[in-house]
C-alpha cells in the first residue's frame, strides 16, 4: 500500500470513529488494533502494540505529570486561591478594569503552582464571573479575560501538556518547561495593557466602584501572607531544575509536597478537601496516561505504513523553503485546534512534525514553544474549544454561547500575534532556557 494511501487510511478512520463521538483515546485504541494486526504483523503486532502501551507508561519522564497536576488540585480544592484572588484585589484596587485585571494577574500566579488549564478557568470563572456581572461589567471584559488567561496556563510552568509535549516529541522536557515562561509573562502583560486601555477609552465597560481601603502594612500583609510562598514554589522548582539539583520528576513532587504544606499551614487542609484533591488528579493523570499508551503505537504504525517517511521524503523532493514548511505546520495546528482537544493535536501531528524538525534543523525547544502557543490558541478558539465550554458551565444562563465567542476574539488575536513574535524574534522562547541550563 502506497504510503499516502496509508495515511488517508488512517486518518480517515480516526476522523470517522471522532465524528460518531467515540472518545479520542478509545479511539486511537481501535486503530491501533486494526493497524498492528495489518502493519506490525497479526498476532505478533498484536503483542508488539501491548509491548509499546507498557513501555510508553513506564516512562520515568512522565511522572511529574500527576505531581504537578496535584498542585492545581490542592490549591482549588483547599480555597488557598480564593485567599491569593483577595490579596492581588486588595493591592490594585485603583487600576481601571480592576476585576478584569485580578482575573489575569491570579489566573498568572494560579499558572505559576497549577498543571490544569480548565481548574484555573473554572475557579475564576465560578468566583469572579458573577462578581463582575453584579457590578455591571459588560459580559465580554468579564468571561475573556478570565477564559484567556486559562490558556496562558499551558505555557507557564507548570504545565501537564508541556511535560506530554515533551514525552513525545522528544525534546527536553526541563528546557520546554522554562521556555514558556517569557512568552506567557509577555502574554499575561499584554491582556492586562488590553484590559485597562479598553477601560479608559469606555469605562461603561467595566463601572469603577469603591471598596472598602486600607494601607500600610495591612494592604501589602495578605500578598506577603497569601500570593508570595505561591511565587516561591514555583521558583524552587524552576531553580531545582536548572541548577541541576533536581530532575522535573523530582521537582515536581519537591513543589506538590510544599503546596500541601502551604495549605496545612493555612489550617485550609482538611481530609475532605485532600481526598478531592487526590481523586481528581487520578481521574486527569489516568487519562492522560490512557492516551498515551495509544500515542505510541500510533506512531509506530505510522513508521511501519510508510506514511511519515513518505510525507518526509515528499516534502524534501518539492524543496519546499523552512518558512512554508514551518507555516504550514502552524496553520495545520491552528486549524486543527479549532475542532479536537489538545492531546489529540499532539498525537496526531507529533509523528509527522517532528521529522520535519530535524530535516529543516528548527530549534526543537523554540518549536515546541510555538506548538504550545497553538496549543493555547486551540484552547480559545470556536466552535470547540475546550475553555469556551468552560466558561459557559460556569456561567449564568442568560450568557450565550455567541457572547462566549464575542469575549475571547479580542484574546485570540493578541495570541496570534504572540506567535507571530516568537517565530520572528526566537530568542524570546530560547533565551532563558539558554542561560539557565547553559553547560
């Protein structure tokens, strides 16, 4: 079988098997069956495939997954966030849109000592949304700012995804992790330039209101008390990792035990809220896990096929220039993430993709950036992404799904540009990765 053939093949029946709303791991999982007994050798690819699941699993590499995925969990879960929203409002009180900007200044600290990009979106989206409405805030500068600073959670570590982008495709999963930082301080900085600038030229947008004020030290105590040990977790574990002193795994779990312990410190720790904790990081570990095992023999059946040697070669003979190619890739991602979810995207372009990296010699720590920010791009983007759909459960009823949309336009485009950034100017994802584990 032709090698394009092969490929159509594939793809076609995942796009089937997705279509019929066949979730994306059971979904792999039945192509994989079909596609070892075809292309790996009957029952003998059927062993192979079992073979690769075991080995993908095993892989030391992911086990900071459930750690960081935990630090989210605990921090929800024990009200430590609610405390930090409190700190940051206490202390801005006077910017213009000042709710808006405490969703995206919270939602960053939150990014900095979470793994999840939907526990972030719901937390603010359940605690702020209403509050913002209540005070007359017009519907788009109170659900986008909080939707798009979810997605900035992707690119601050600690990410999940960027662990499993890393698993994948191969690259170092310690660089991939401090590469996102700039971007995502940049993009962070950007919504709230957004946010305010909006409020100035309309403030019917977001009403200013007073608050009860105080100064001094009982102003500055709650950020000191409540947002600082938050920042000082996540410089433990960046430093651990780039001063060598740790390995992610072992700085991951260096930063779940310390958010434990800031919760029990807080007296916010009970058995209860630790129990939720830990059954929701199995539920999300477990699935990431799931799918993974069906990432790698996906990607061996592939091998085996003839479909990504064919389109490497395909590629290399058209003498397409590294801008088409690396452009194409982009679009295909942006496209892509308008309809699936994230670990899909990676599953299904990661075996193609990354060839193409090592043929066109593109920095692998600086593409796996730009596939992060289409990653987060994907997660804002209609008719499917995963945030918008957050947000509307979180949401009153009387908010559409058309005003969803309308809010997070505005957020999608500064993404965009971010991307544009970054694949013009590289040392914005590379350089602190450079300094920080130059040999």
């Amino acid at each position: 079988m032709v090698w394009w053939l092969s490929a159509t093949v594939l793809f076609g029946a995942f796009t089937a098997l997705f279509a019929v709303g066949l979730p994306a791991a059971f979904a792999f999982f039945g192509i994989n069956v079909v596609g070892a007994w075809i292309w790996l050798g009957k029952d003998a690819g059927l062993v192979q495939m079992i073979r690769n699941g075991v080995a993908s699993i095993a892989s030391f590499s992911l086990t900071p997954i459930p750690f960081f995925v935990l630090m989210g969990e605990v921090l929800f879960h024990t009200g430590v966030a609610m405390k930090a929203i409190d700190a940051i409002d206490r202390l801005i009180w006077r910017v213009p849109g000042r709710l808006s900007v405490v969703a995206v200044v919270a939602g960053t600290v939150f990014s900095a000592i979470s793994g999840s990009t939907i526990a972030t979106t719901a937390l603010l989206g359940s605690l702020l949304l209403p509050e913002m409405l209540r005070r007359g805030y017009h519907p788009t500068m109170a659900m986008g700012p909080i939707m798009a600073i979810g997605g900035v959670d992707m690119l601050i570590p600690p990410s999940a995804l960027t662990v499993l982008l890393g698993s994948l495709s191969g690259i170092s999963i310690s660089q991939l992790l401090v590469a996102g930082i700039v971007p995502g301080v940049l993009l962070s900085a950007a919504f709230v330039a957004y946010i305010v600038a909006k409020a100035l030229l309309n403030p019917r947008l977001a009403p200013a209101f007073e608050r009860e004020t105080v100064g001094g030290w009982a102003r500055w105590q709650p950020l000191v008390v409540y947002v600082m040990p938050l920042v000082l977790i996540f410089v433990v574990v960046i430093l651990a990792m780039s001063a060598g002193w740790a390995t992610p795994t072992e700085s991951a779990a260096i930063g779940a035990i310390a958010t434990v312990l800031v919760a029990w410190l807080y007296r916010s720790l009970t058995r209860a809220g630790l129990m939720k904790a830990l059954l929701g990081t199995a539920g999300i570990s477990g699935v990431i896990l799931f799918i993974i095992v069906g990432a790698t023999t996906f990607a061996q059946i592939l091998t085996f096929s003839g479909a990504t040697n064919g389109l490497v070669t395909a590629i290399r003979e058209a003498q397409f220039t590294s801008p088409v190619v690396l452009g194409a890739m982009m679009l295909i991602l942006l496209v892509l993430g308008c309809f699936i979810d994230q670990v899909s995207m990676m599953l299904i372009t990661l075996p193609f993709f990354m060839p193409l990296v090592e043929l066109y010699r593109f920095d692998p720590v600086w593409f796996g950036v730009l596939f992060l920010i289409c990653m987060q791009l994907g997660l804002l983007t209609p008719p499917f992404g995963m945030l918008l759909f957050t947000m509307k459960s979180v949401a009153p009823r009387t908010i559409t799904m058309a005003q969803v949309y309308g809010a997070v336009t505005p957020y999608v485009v500064l993404g965009l540009l971010m991307l544009v950034v970054v694949v013009l100017f590289p040392p914005v994802a590379t350089w602190l990765p450079a300094a920080l584990f130059r040999k």
